[in-house]
C-alpha cells in the first residue's frame, strides 16, 4: 500500500558537505589516464552540473569532442575516487545541520534521497564518508550517471519513489540545494525549492533567485522541517 509523505531531494555537494578539492582531483586523474593530458587552466564553472556536463566542459577545453573519451574518463573518476576513498573522507564534512535535519524528517517518515550532478558511486562514498547515509534511499535518487541533464535527475528519482510504492504529491516534493541550476531543475519539474548558502553561493545572491525558501545554512532546523513538512 503506498502512504502520502513528504519527500526531500537532497543535493550533496555544498548542500550536505563540503569534499574538498577531490572533484578536481578525481577529474585530473582521469584525464591524464585516459587523455594524458593535465586538467585545463580556464575556469570551469562546475556548481549544480553533473559529472557528465563537467566531463565534457573540461574535454571542450582541451579540444576533444568524443563521446567514447567521455566515457572512459567518467568510468576512470569513479575508480579513482574508490582509490582514493581513504584519503578523501579527513577532507569531507557535512554542512551545519544537516545530521539533525535527516535524523528528524526520517522520525517524521519523509521518504529522503540524493539529486546530485555526481555518479552514484562517487555519491554513496560521499555521503557515506560524514555518517549521512543511514537514513538516505540512495535506490530511489537520481544521479550524474544517470542523465547528463539536471531535471532529468529529479524525474528519475520521482519514477524512483513512486515505483517504491510512494505517493508524493509534487508540492511536498522539496529540492534542497545550493545554487541556481538547482532551482533551475526544481521549477523545470514542477517541484518545489529550498536553496541553502552553505556553497559557493551567498545568501543575498539565491534570495534574489525566486525558491520557495532560502536559509543561510541548516542550523535552524525547526524552521527548515516546518516548511518541508507543511500540509
């Protein structure tokens, strides 16, 4: 039998954690295994993108347009990433109330999982590296090796949840993220928005932005769950 609750698609990066520096890492191995070239100087804006939309932004900057080159490097982040695991857990940690948040809307039943540009395994040992994972439906998100494009992300993940026997109407559906291409994805696919400045983002630059809320991080996690748990 399905049950009516509220669900929370959470963002990782900048959202529940802060994984310092291991994105670039992990892209600049897999360049020089697969490419032997070393990560391109220009800057690229890699916030709210999936993996697949960095990968081919970083390969258009050193002059490559091959979607097979593409896929070796995606496959070779992944590996370096597992290879790596144990010296990039000291550098992740979860975000001001975020434990608090995901302990209190599990006590409340919200069905809780990840929309994140990142691949699933890279996600998992994300998440899994600061204790966040236990109360997180990793199999009902949506992830960077699924679709390139963001709000396919949060689509997958909706087929997800109510494959698993979840009905969820779209407004108690909640996006929670830190930049713009996460209100982006959220109003592209009728669900709703809070965005946190826990990023690269300022508080003043998202309240400009239009999403259903904005919070300077989760600290405040009364007010954060009074709005994601409304009826």
């Amino acid at each position: 039998m399905s049950t009516r609750t509220s669900a929370v698609l959470w963002d990782i990066d900048g959202t529940l954690l802060r994984a310092a520096g291991t994105g670039v890492r992990t892209f600049s191995i897999a360049l020089e295994i697969v490419t032997g070239l070393a990560f391109p100087d220009t800057a690229i804006d890699m916030g709210g993108r999936t993996d697949p939309d960095i990968a081919s932004l970083v390969l258009a900057a050193l002059g490559i347009d091959d979607d097979a080159v593409l896929t070796r490097v995606l496959a070779e982040v992944e590996a370096a990433y597992a290879l790596l695991e144990h010296e990039f857990r000291p550098l992740t940690v979860a975000k001001p109330g975020v434990a608090d948040a995901l302990d209190r809307l599990q006590q409340q039943g919200a069905v809780q999982t990840i929309v994140s540009g990142n691949l699933q395994s890279v996600a998992r040992r994300k998440v899994a590296a600061v204790g966040l994972d236990t109360h997180i439906r990793f199999e009902l998100g949506g992830y960077g090796s699924d679709h390139r494009v963001r709000s396919e992300l949060v689509r997958t993940s909706m087929n997800r949840i109510t494959a698993g026997g979840h009905a969820v109407d779209l407004d108690r559906v909640w996006v929670v993220g830190d930049t713009p291409r996460d209100l982006q994805c959220a109003r592209e696919t009728g669900v709703r928005c809070a965005l946190v400045a826990t990023g690269t983002h300022t508080f003043e630059e998202l309240a400009g932005l239009g999403a259903d809320a904005t919070f300077t991080d989760l600290a405040d996690t009364e007010s954060f769950l009074d709005l994601v748990l409304a009826d």
